[in-house]
C-alpha cells in the first residue's frame, strides 16, 4: 500500500509502498479517510523531537472506516466510520487504569514511536476506534484527534470554571479549537492573540475578542491583555504557540490565582521571575500533555450537537504525497500555513 514516511531525523517525508497492516485478534482496520497535519510533525521531520524506528510513517490525525474486525474486537462493525485515539497503551497498567495512559510505561504515539495514517490503512487496537457520527466529516474527525483533544486536555488542566476569563495564545489549529471549546465550557471572555489576520478574523467568529501580535513586544501584548480586562488579567491562559515569547506572554497575562498552560513544544529556556510571574499573583504555570481517550468522547459527542465546527477551520486538503505534504510542512514551519490542512488518499 502506499504511505508517507520520514526515512531519517531532518530529512523531507517520502513516498513509499509498504505492506498492508495485519490486523490482530483485538484490533480493527481502518482505511484511512483523512490524516492531519499538525504543527508536531514540523518537529518530528526537523529532528527536534525524537521520532523511533526509522523510517516511519507519520500522522496522528486519523479517521476512517473500519475494513475488517480482529475476532475479540466486539463492539465494532465493518463499514463503521471512525477516528483514532493516537496513543496506544497497554489499558492495565496503573495508569492506564486510573485513567492516565499518556503516562503508560509501554504506551505509543501513532506517527511519533508507531506507524502513523499517513497511509492508506493502520491497524490499530478496537479500543482506539472512536466511533463518529455521520453528521461530522472526516476530516473534520481527524483533526478533532489532536488540535480539539489536546486544547480540551489544556482546559481541563487549567481547571476553567464558568464565568472565568481565557487568553489563547495562537490561533491556529488548536487555537480555534480552544476558543470553541472555551466558550462550551462557560469562559465569560475568551481573548485570542495571532499575527494572522485571517485567523484572527476566524476566532472572532467564534466569540473571541483579538489582539493581533505582529510588530508588538511581548510586554506590549501583555499590556493589551490587561487594558482589554480593565487591569486584571486573564484566569486561564493557554500557550499554543512554542516559544519562550509567547509562553511569557501567557504567564505575565494572568490575573491573580490564574493558570497558565504550556502546550507549545520548544527546547528554548523559559525565564521565569519567580516573584513577579508566580509568587506575587500565587499563579500556576502547568504543563499539559497529550489528551485522554475519555475526552474524545466528549468532543465527538459535541461535534455531533454542532457546539464544536471545524467546517471552517479544515481550510485545505492535499493527497497523499510527499511532495505535497512536505510544502504543508514547511510552511507550519514559517507559520505561514493554514488553520489545519487534511490529507486525503
């Protein structure tokens, strides 16, 4: 079958043929309908993040339709339309079991440390196949696997309460999951920062008041923030961006008792003043990782109800080819791309 597949560390994506993926006792194969690009795979093809083995086929935005059901595989049908949760773990460690597989010992990343979906077909265990409604499109179920899942994780770890007020920083893929999902949650304001106007023209759509960051300083960003909440600051803000800039930036906006949540990936030092930025306001500066499968549920179930819509956020389709695929990837890594763009084989 055919794929894409990154052959060593900073190396450009290639076409390959490789074999079609057996499908085990408790799995299901999938042939895949859409497959994201997100920001982490700039990361994995520049070799700032490790990627194990290699070559590999990348993407962890998967959605599909079910081909064939391994024998213990149950509550799954041939012809089922699916998206896939792209950490796969052992389901009985402790973690696992108290709910935290992205801390499992043994557990992998589809496209990061296990052959991914940019490809024709992935097998993968039955329960990572969560179904989808036929109200959301593919490639909308395939986004909602990352960009929707890890800025839900982000809010949640941020405990957002109703009636608080929400910076996200960076309006990209996730970005505009977050505003949406902010909102869904309760969030009285929600304030997004961008350099693109489009985007920004697109999170105001979706409720969020702006602040459009190009040519401003990271203190002029901050300042703007405090002017639009009349002094105060943000409860909750979310980086999405990964940069050392932006993570100050979502730090130094907070109001006191806020929470400041690192979604970003960098390998840059963060400064922080301990005084200013933590002790002073007694502000949170947290970390998030990954999402759980628990969430995805959720989010389909608000895709299904029309308060999540990524009609307007899948902005472009490619097909699979490296070629293509690798312009998508260069120019995320200029921040030059759109909100998300969906591979289709």
């Amino acid at each position: 079958m055919r794929a894409v597949r990154l052959p060593a560390p900073g190396h450009r994506v290639e076409d390959a043929e490789v074999p079609m993926p057996l499908c085990g006792p408790g799995d299901v194969l999938v042939r895949v309908r859409a497959a994201g690009i997100c920001h982490s795979d700039v990361h994995y093809r520049a070799g700032r993040s490790r990627v194990d083995p290699l070559p590999l086929t990348l993407g962890h935005e998967i959605a599909g339709e079910i081909v064939e059901v391994g024998q213990h595989a149950l509550h799954h049908s041939v012809g089922d339309s699916v998206c896939l949760h792209y950490l796969v773990t052992c389901g009985q460690c402790d973690d696992c079991l108290a709910g935290r597989e992205q801390f499992c010992a043994t557990g992998k990343m589809l496209g990061h440390f296990t052959d991914g979906g940019w490809a024709e077909y992935i097998a993968v265990p039955a329960r990572n196949a969560v179904p989808l409604p036929h109200s959301v499109p593919f490639a909308q179920g395939a986004v909602m696997m990352c960009s929707s899942a890890t800025s839900l994780h982000a809010l949640r770890k941020g405990r957002l309460r109703a009636g608080e007020t929400v910076l996200v920083v960076g309006a990209g893929g996730l970005g505009m999951s977050a505003v949406q999902l902010a909102r869904a949650l309760g969030a009285s304001d929600v304030i997004a920062v961008d350099r693109d106007p489009m985007k920004l023209a697109l999170a105001e759509r979706f409720g969020a008041r702006t602040i459009r960051a190009t040519d401003l300083s990271p203190d002029e960003v901050v300042a703007q923030v405090r002017a639009m909440t009349k002094g105060r600051g943000v409860d909750v803000a979310l980086e999405l961006v990964g940069n050392p800039d932006t993570m100050r930036t979502a730090l130094q906006s907070l109001a006191p008792l806020g929470r400041a949540v690192v979604v970003g990936l960098s390998d840059i030092d963060l400064p922080v003043d301990t005084y200013r930025d933590l002790i002073g306001r007694e502000a949170e500066l947290i970390g998030s990782n990954d999402h759980l499968l628990s969430e995805l549920y959720e989010l389909v179930e608000m895709a299904d109800k029309g308060i999540l819509n990524l009609a307007d956020v899948v902005m472009h389709t490619v097909p699979l080819q490296a070629r293509d695929i690798n312009g998508v990837l260069d120019a995320l890594d200029r921040h030059a791309a759109p909100v998300r763009t969906v591979i289709v084989p």
